[in-house]
C-alpha cells in the first residue's frame, strides 16, 4: 500500500498515477468533505485525461480524511501544492504543519517522500527538526522534484522523462518500496543531495525563463522591423545547440506562479551575494513588460481613438487546459478595463465575483463576441480555434482581433475582413 497526503492538484495527480501503475493507494486529507468528494468522482482540478484515468482505476485508490487510512502504508507521499502570496514568496507553512502531525503516525519504517516543491535548504532542515522531536525513529526521509505541468499533468506524471532524488547520502541504495514505485514509471533515477535535488527543479524552471524571454525579446523585435518569428522558428529547432523541444512560442511573460516562484526563490536566499542576480532581475522586467503587450495594442488599436469601446475577452486562466487564475495575463488585462464594458468567455474559470463583477460573463464565444468592437483572445483553447470565424465577425461591430498567442487562423481572419494581431509579427 502506497500512501499520499494532501490533495491539491499535486496529490490528487500523482496518487491516481499510481493507483494505475497498479498498487493499492490510500489518499488522504484532512478536510472530509474534500475526500468524500474525491471519492465520489468529483474533483476540484481540471486536467486532460483525469476523470477518464480515475473511472478506469477507482478500484486501487481510495480518499479518506481517517488518518488511520496510512497505517499500512509502507511508502507515503507529502503532496501538497505549495501557496504563493501576491509577490510570489512561497509558503511552506502548511506543508510542514501537516508533515509535523501526521509522521508521527505512520508505520515507524515507513518510508517518507516530500514530492511538494520546496526551497533550497527545507529538506535537511526538517529532517533535522523531526529527529530533534523524536518523530523520525527509524525512518527515512526523500525529496523528489516534481515536474508536473498544468494542462498536462496527467501525462507528465505517467510518463515521467526522469525522477530527481534528493537524498541525505547519494551512495546509499534507495530503499525496495521507494525502488519498486519507480520501476513501474521505467524511467531513470537521479540520486543526489538533497539541496542539489531542490535546486534542480528551480534550475529547470531557470532555462525555461530564459527560453521564454529570449523568445519574447526577439518576437517583439519582429513586430518592430516587419520580420515575422514563426518564419524564424524552424531554423532554431534545426540547430542542435537549441533543439525541437526549445521554448519558441511568444507568450505574454511568465505567468501561473511556479515559474515566478523559483525567480523569488534564488532572489530571497540568504547567501545570494555571492552570485549575479542580474538576469533574475531583467527577466522579472520583461516578464512584466510582455504581460501587458495586450494593454498597449488595444489602447494603440481602439481605446485611444474609441474610449467607448465594447471589448470581448475569450479566456481567463492563465493558460488552456486549466483552471488556474494564478498570474494570468488576462486577469491583468481586465483590471486595467474596468471603465470600460467588457464581455467575457472562459469555459472553466471561476474569478472573484468582488474584484470583477463588472464584467459581464457569457455563456459562449459568440455570445461574447456580439456588438464588440475589438476582440482579445487571451487563452488559447482549442474551443476558441475551432469557433467559426466568419460567425463571429458576422456578430462583431469592429473589425480588430487581438490574438497575442495565434489561437485563431489567420487566413480566415482575414477572409472574414478582421484585422489579427498576434505576437512575433
């Protein structure tokens, strides 16, 4: 039996992952009503593939708030998502809070797994903090980088590239159970430190910061010079030294909070005088420069000529295939448009009904869409690049489609006499 503790959107993924990699899985969580839930097939995630994965292995994974429910588990997960405030600081407060009470009730040689995203330095200490209490006795104690992606967790959990292992003695063999768990992912198995283990997953995060700004640089040099980025795109994939797996899409900054967190991080470390935080700083800065792209084009475009404007928004979370408001580009856009009407389409975001209930939310894009003069699609689902174009200029009363992320098809666009706007050209 394989036990996981917390269920935020890094439990309730990893655990079902498990579950149908074939073991018997108990999940738990303090809150009842969150496991009730769980088990009755609801949950509070939206992922690609997670329902479907949870109806065809429900039978190895059950969700209990019994913390009873652990006692024969010989491996137990800490899964739980790690908050961050407004100024993207972590809070692993929680986290060690439910670490704190629940070891003292696993089996004494259980083995114990912190997959929750920490910083540098966090593991050691806490296991330092659990044998002064008397709480470790003769277990033993992991971190391992999780590398899951909002949209696409469910895939990424199942089909791992590499499991990172911080470890208190990289020459020490991992125990049978932890070894077991891995096997059944057939992928391979990083050792190392524990501070070298924390540290990789921010070094993860720290290259894609900097592909996403490279990219972010050049594309808006390209809207400047008439140059156009997706020509330019497939002689960097041909160049060995970038790859076809780099990060060349334009975006609108780093958003979600994961990748703004490790930024922090690096910045909030006690001993960062020793190194360079130079580029940290300039990434934050065109992070917050890309993010508001949509503000200027559609003052530049509509609202300095037309202040009355009635502006569609498609898309509130900050990226397709999620429910997460966190950082989103398009929460930032609105905030600036509150004098102004607003139609808005997402098809699973829930936002304050306090901060924005000035807006007015549609049950479609084309409902969104009616009598607008300009439209913004600020995420990019699939449902919106499959909406039909012509309808929807049809409905529309400008002519003007801000599109940062090429959701919609150019051609129609301009088949159907819109004027699209989109990044990199």
């Amino acid at each position: 039996m394989i036990g996981f503790v917390g269920l935020s959107h890094l439990g309730l993924v990893y655990s079902l992952a498990t579950a149908a990699k074939g073991f018997d899985v108990a999940a738990f969580h303090p809150d009842a009503a969150l496991a009730a839930r769980c088990n009755a097939g609801t949950f509070p995630i939206e992922e690609p593939g997670f329902v479907d994965l949870f109806q065809a292995h429900r039978g190895r994974i059950s969700y209990t708030a019994d913390i009873g429910g652990l006692a024969d588990c010989d491996l137990v997960f800490f899964a739980l998502d790690i908050r961050t405030d407004e100024t993207n600081r972590s809070d692993t407060a929680p986290l060690t809070r439910l670490i704190e009470e629940t070891i003292p009730k696993l089996r004494t040689d259980a083995v114990v797994v912190i997959l929750s995203q920490v910083s540098p330095g966090y593991t050691r200490r806490l296991v330092e903090s659990l044998c002064a209490r008397g709480d470790l006795r003769s277990r033993a104690v992991f971190y391992q980088v999780e590398t899951l992606i909002f949209g696409a967790a469910v895939h990424r959990a199942m089909e791992p590239e590499r499991y990172i292992v911080g470890v208190d003695d990289p020459a020490t063999p991992l125990p049978r159970c932890f070894g077991e768990w891995h096997a059944a992912f057939g992928c391979p198995v990083l050792p190392m430190r524990y501070e070298s283990a924390e540290l990789a997953k921010i070094a993860i995060n720290f290259f894609l910061v900097s592909s996403v700004t490279t990219t972010n640089v050049l594309a808006e040099v390209c809207e400047s010079i008439g140059a156009d980025w997706s020509e330019i795109v497939p002689a960097l994939r041909l160049d060995k030294r970038i790859g076809p797996h780099a990060y060349l899409k334009p975006g609108l900054g780093v958003a979600g909070g994961n990748l703004e967190r490790d930024l922090v991080t690096i910045l909030s470390l006690p001993d960062r005088g020793r190194a360079d935080d130079g580029v940290i700083l300039a990434w934050q800065h065109n992070s917050a420069h890309r993010r508001d792209w949509p503000l200027r084009t559609l003052r530049r475009e509509v609202l300095d000529a037309n202040p009355q404007a009635v502006v569609a928004v498609w898309g509130l979370t900050y990226k397709q295939d999620t429910h997460s408001t966190k950082n989103s580009p398009s929460l930032a856009l609105l905030a600036h448009l509150r004098d102004h009407q607003v139609r808005a389409h997402d098809p699973v975001a829930e936002i304050d009904p306090v901060q924005f209930g000035w807006i007015e939310r549609c049950t479609s894009p084309a409902e969104a869409a009616m009598g607008a003069d300009v439209l913004v699609v600020m995420t990019p689902w699939a449902l919106y690049g499959n909406v039909d174009i012509a309808t929807v200029a049809a409905r529309m009363r400008g002519r003007i489609v801000l599109d940062p992320h090429g959701t919609l098809d150019p051609e129609a666009c301009r088949a159907a006499g819109l004027v699209h706007r989109r990044l990199g050209c």
